[in-house]
C-alpha cells in the first residue's frame, strides 16, 4: 500500500471485496513500509470466518516472494522485520530471513512467538 495511513484505514467493503478476491482464495494480504520495522501488514480473510489475523507467518513468506520478484532481494540473506496486527489492538513482531543464491530463492525463515489460543486432536478414522 502506499503509505500507512492507507493501510490503517485498509478494510474489506463490499462490491470491492467480492472484486478482489473473485479469482483468489478470499484473502487479502497488505503490507506498507514500516517506520519502527521495515514493513508492516494486515491479513484479512473474512470469506474463511476470520476479520483479521493478528500474526500471519505463512502470508510473511510469500511477502518474500513479492519482494525478490521486485528485485528487493539480492544474493545472500536478507532480514526484515515486520509489524501486524497494530490496527486491531494485537500487535505482532515477526521476522523474516530470506537465503538468496545466483538470483534464486534457496531458503525463507519465519520467526516469531505465538500465543496459542486453542488445540485439539484429530484422530483418524478406523479403516
């Protein structure tokens, strides 16, 4: 996004929405350059029953993607540290390391605490 007040004042409306995520799997990732990180996001997905997600490590790797397609990314490993869900009250740091080699992609790492907010078991059925 452009800025981070567009991304503070970022939300899922309606007909646009349905324009958005029409080809996508209804979830929409936005992220802007940070002051106090290097970028920060928001992660909304409303069409799979979740408004917002506060921390979304597995949306921070394909930001790795988007940022070697941009050529953002050069050889080596690069670190960035990335800020979601301040809008909604629940603030998450979590970082991302992306190994570089020949122009390629060789490795990502997604760091961060979680806080679990619920568990369960899946137990197979008999065959």
């Amino acid at each position: 996004m452009a800025s981070l007040d567009a991304l503070a004042r970022a939300q899922p409306t309606q007909p646009a929405w349905g324009r958005l995520t029409a080809e996508s799997n209804e979830s929409v990732y936005a992220y802007t350059r940070g002051k106090d990180c290097d970028f920060r996001a928001r992660m909304f997905a409303p069409g799979h029953g979740i408004a917002e997600d506060p921390a979304t490590g597995s949306a921070s790797a394909i930001l790795a993607a988007q940022l070697h397609a941009s050529a953002q990314i050069g050889d080596g490993t690069t670190r960035f540290s990335l800020h979601q869900g301040v809008e909604m009250g629940r603030p998450s740091q979590i970082g991302l390391s992306v190994d570089c080699e020949d122009g390629e992609v060789t490795a990502i790492r997604v760091a961060g605490t979680a806080v679990p907010i619920m568990s369960g078991r899946i137990t197979p059925p008999e065959a």
